[in-house]
C-alpha cells in the first residue's frame, strides 16, 4: 500500500502528524500498515484511495492528500513499490531478511520523514 505510506509520509513531513496511527512493517512486498492495508485491499490505484478518504479530516488534512494525490496519482504502482523500496528506512528495517519473507520489523514513524 505505497500510495498510504507516501501520505503517510508526507503528512509527518508537512503537518507534524501521521494520517495512519498504526505500526508500519516489513512485509515482503513493502512496508504496510496492518489494518489501512485490509480496509484498502485489491485497491492498488492510488485514485481508488482518494475516494475513501474520510470527511472528518480538517483542511490541512484534505490539502495534503490533494497534494499527494496531484504528484504520485498517475505514477505507476510499480514506479511507487520501487521508490519505497529503494529508501534507508525500509532496507535498514529488512536487514536479515530474505528476499520474499514476509517480516513484521516495524519502521519507526520518526523514519518516515527520510522517505
């Protein structure tokens, strides 16, 4: 669920706070926050996630999902798996590893303003 980490990301960065409260780990095909992930199976456009975002966010909130949205929306997804992957906070939490092993290692929040 890249699309949910770069918000993720880019919410710690700009507004001091995470829009996913939730641990992210290591699993095998990128980093994933447990329950965004089930509530957002199967939806691997970013614009099918735009449409699920709740209205009780405020409006910095809304700002930087449009904002996230304007940049990475057209990116493909594997372009979005690539930039996760290629980032120190996710192969430094993947560090011993193997290659396909789903892991559970949990990338601190404060890591996730390096992405």
């Amino acid at each position: 669920m890249e699309a949910g980490l770069l918000l993720l990301a880019w919410s710690l960065v700009w507004d001091d706070g995470d829009l996913i409260s939730e641990e992210i780990e290591t699993w095998d095909t990128g980093p994933a926050a447990r329950d965004f992930h089930e509530a957002h199976r199967g939806k691997n456009r970013i614009s099918c996630l735009r449409k699920s975002r709740p209205e009780s966010l405020n409006e910095t909130r809304h700002e930087t999902i449009d904002a996230v949205f304007a940049f990475y929306g057209h990116k493909p997804l594997q372009w979005r798996s690539d930039l996760t992957h290629m980032e120190v906070p996710w192969q430094s939490a993947r560090r011993g590893i193997p290659d396909g092993a789903r892991g559970n290692t949990i990338i601190p929040k404060e890591y996730w303003c390096c992405f």
